[in-house]
C-alpha cells in the first residue's frame, strides 16, 4: 500500500506541469491567469494562433523532425561501428579511448558554443542544417558509443563463432547475426538520441538566424501570439503540447522495444 501510494506522489509530481500545461493551452487569453484546475469554457483558439500568422509553426516543426532524424541516423551510423570495435576487438588504449569519449560528454554545452559559432562562421555553415546536426552529434554520440558498447560486450562470442562456421566474413556476421540480436540496445539509443535532439535549443538559436530554418523549440521561446500585442502564455503553452505530441506518441507505439533494450543489458 505504501509503495502504491509513494508511485502515485511521484506520478502526479511528474504529470503536474505536463497537466497544467494543457489546461493553459486551453484556456482563452482573457482566463490566461485563471487558477482553475480545468478551463470554463475550453478553448482551441491558442492552437489556432499557433499556425496563423506569420509564426511559420509547421515550417519549424518539419525543421526539428529533419535536424532529428538526420542527427539519430548518423549517431547510429558511427556509434554502432565504434561500440562494436571497442566491444570486440583488442587494442592498447581502448579503455583509454573510450573513457575519452565519454569524458567529452561531460563539457558544458554553452562552452563550445563560441567556438563552434566562430568556426562555422568561417565554413560558411551558419543557417545551415548542419550547422546543427553536427554539434547535435557531439552530445548524442558519447552517450550512443557508452551505451552500445556494454551492450555489445554483454553478447556471447559464440555469435560471430557460429556464423564464421557457417561461411559468413567478420562484416556479415556482425550485419545477419549480431545487428539482429542488438536491435533492442540499438532501437533505444535511437529513442534517446532524437529527444534529446528534438529537445535541443542553445545550438539552434546560436547558429540560426533565419526565420524558416529555425527548430521548433526556438519557434516556441520566440512566439507572440496572434498579434502582437496579445499575451504570449497561451499560445506558448499550446505549441509546447504540439512538440511534445510526437514524442508521446513514439514512447507509446515503441515502448516495448524501449523497455526491452533498457533491461536486456542486466541479462545473460
């Protein structure tokens, strides 16, 4: 019963700002202040000024599904290749080189925006998409290459054994045998990697100034409404459920493979 009850605290303490979230984007602007636990009368006039205007809103959301997408295909991309090296193969200095690149995770992102911003100033890379896939990557992949790497280390040697022994080269059993069996690992370091890029905003509002190529997060901080002279509480609120929708939707279509990829590293 205790146990019950200390779950239920901590999933209201989780879900309160997510509720009162909505309950704002569905109040009018006129009741924006109001302290009632639920709108009287609801309204989806705050959803409607999100996509009027000059505001742009889908251009922003297609922006942070291109930026994610491309930053989550190539995180997988190097981070798997680099896991399975450091996982499989013996070298000198690989605890080395992985405790390295988990060591890079730990700089504060604001310090490497100056420098980033002044080197792709240079390139010619500001307003480009990127000018955020890139920096994206530099966050995304440590955690990728860590996390992969004790999944990658927790499967059997037999695999590739088996597979060499029935005729496969190194590269196809690692792409017919050992691929298939880490797809749970693999499947939610990609989870993590497109929240956490989809989430992003210091990168996105440093190297973009243009209109139609900002992210959807920067597209919320800067929204004023339907005019410009309106309140802005209401219609921020109403776009922040927009972009939190997708990831809802994907956590609730996936999270059984989500789940099984959390656990399946503690298991033999």
């Amino acid at each position: 019963m205790k146990k019950a009850l200390a779950a239920g605290v901590i999933v209201v303490y989780c879900l309160a700002p997510f509720y009162w979230m909505i309950v704002s984007s569905l109040r009018r602007t006129g009741d924006i202040f109001s302290t009632t636990p639920w709108p009287s009368p609801p309204s989806l006039e705050n959803y409607a000024a999100v996509f009027s205007g000059h505001s742009d809103f889908g251009r922003a959301l297609l922006n942070s599904l291109i930026v994610s997408a491309a930053t989550t295909v190539l995180t997988l991309l190097f981070g798997i290749c680099c896991a399975y090296a450091l996982a499989r193969l013996s070298f000198r200095g690989k605890n080395l080189v992985l405790g390295l690149i988990i060591g890079t995770s730990m700089f504060p992102g604001a310090l490497l925006i100056v420098p980033l911003l002044k080197l792709f100033t240079e390139l010619g890379w500001i307003n480009t998409y990127h000018a955020m896939i890139i920096p994206s990557m530099s966050f995304a992949l440590p955690l990728a290459v860590w996390t992969l790497t004790a999944f990658f280390r927790q499967m059997p040697h037999e695999l590739e054994q088996a597979a060499t022994i029935d005729g496969c080269t190194r590269f196809g059993a690692f792409r017919r045998v050992i691929l298939p069996v880490a797809a749970p690992g693999v499947f939610t370091t990609a989870i993590l990697a497109f929240f956490a890029t989809w989430n992003e905003f210091m990168i996105a509002l440093t190297m973009i100034s243009k209109a139609d190529m900002q992210t959807a997060t920067v597209r919320v901080a800067q929204f004023g409404g339907a005019s410009d002279f309106d309140t802005p509480f209401g219609t921020q609120m109403a776009a922040g459920v927009i972009v939190t929708i997708p990831l809802v939707i994907l956590v609730l279509v996936f999270q059984k493979r989500i789940v099984a990829g959390l656990t399946s590293g503690a298991l033999k």
